[in-house]
C-alpha cells in the first residue's frame, strides 16, 4: 500500500490550585493515498470517544446510508478534535487513594471520505460533534482507569451515541 498520513495530539496542563489542573489538548491528522493509489480504509479515520466523548467507537464520520445498508462507517481522511477539562482531587478523600473527578467539553469531526462512492450513498459532510460530561480515574497498579459519562450537544442524525465509556490505560 502507498499512502501519507499523519496525526498529532497535543495537551497543555496548568495547575491551578493545590486540587486542580485545567487541560487543554488539540488533536489532528489527514491521510492520502501515493502514487495514484487510495488510502486503505482500515487506515482511515473513525470518529468515537477518543476524539468527543459520548459517541460509540466509529459512532461518527463519513457513513454509508445506502437503503438496505449496514449503514456503516467508512472512514474520512481528515479530522480534528479539541478538549477542555478540569480534573481535580474528590473533597474528602485522601489523595493517597489516587481518585480524580473530572469535567469536560469536547469537540470535533471526521470527513473526507475517498473510497469509491458507485452505489454508494455516503454522508460526507463536516459535521462539528460536541458533548459534555463528567468523569473519575483511578491511578490503579495497573494504569489509569477511567469512567466517563458524556451527553451529546451537537451531532448528526445517522450518528451512534454511547453516553458511558470505560477505558484504561492513556494519559
């Protein structure tokens, strides 16, 4: 396969007292296929929770809406996704426990889709997702992990929302 792509994921912590930090994180990428050849689709970008939070993994994006579909995902070449958090330490708790309450906004959107489009009805449009929600990590032994519930602001109709999220791992 020939294809150029590139993402990035940048995050600025500030503190801003002894139990909160702010969080700010841009992320990005574009993909294009080389030398007269497509992108594969597997390497092509599928809107979730890693991007805006509240939405299924692939629950946003360039869709197939076909009649009589699937109406999968197909994945778009390009996306963008922002957030703002503040975490703080739960009042009451010894910190020793390694709880952190969080609350969040975030937004973003998948598009570009370049696969073949013959008998395809694709929806392809930019779409800004946004959600707001609420979260607590636990600093385990074995990594962080995460519990996040995220209510949708803005989406499109064909997307799939997933209001609780589980994950562990990350930073």
């Amino acid at each position: 396969m020939r294809f150029l792509g590139t993402t990035d994921d940048v995050r600025y912590y500030r503190s801003i007292n002894n139990d909160l930090t702010g969080m700010v994180r841009a992320q990005g990428g574009y993909i294009t296929g080389w030398g007269g050849r497509q992108a594969p689709l597997l390497n092509s970008f599928f809107g979730g929770p890693t991007m805006v939070r509240g939405f299924a993994p692939g629950g946003f994006g360039p869709r197939d809406l076909t009649a009589g579909s699937t109406r999968d995902n197909v994945g778009g070449s390009v996306y963008w996704a922002t957030t703002a958090e503040l975490q703080s330490n739960i009042p009451g708790l010894p910190q020793e426990y390694g709880l952190r309450a969080s609350a969040f906004v975030d937004a973003g959107t998948v598009f570009g889709y370049r696969g073949p489009t013959q008998n395809l009805q694709v929806a392809n449009k930019n779409v800004i997702r946004s959600s707001v929600g609420v979260g607590m990590t636990w600093a385990s032994p074995f990594g962080p992990l995460t519990v996040d519930y995220a209510v949708p602001l803005s989406k499109a109709a064909y997307d799939v929302v997933q209001p609780l999220r589980f994950s562990a791992g990350g930073f």
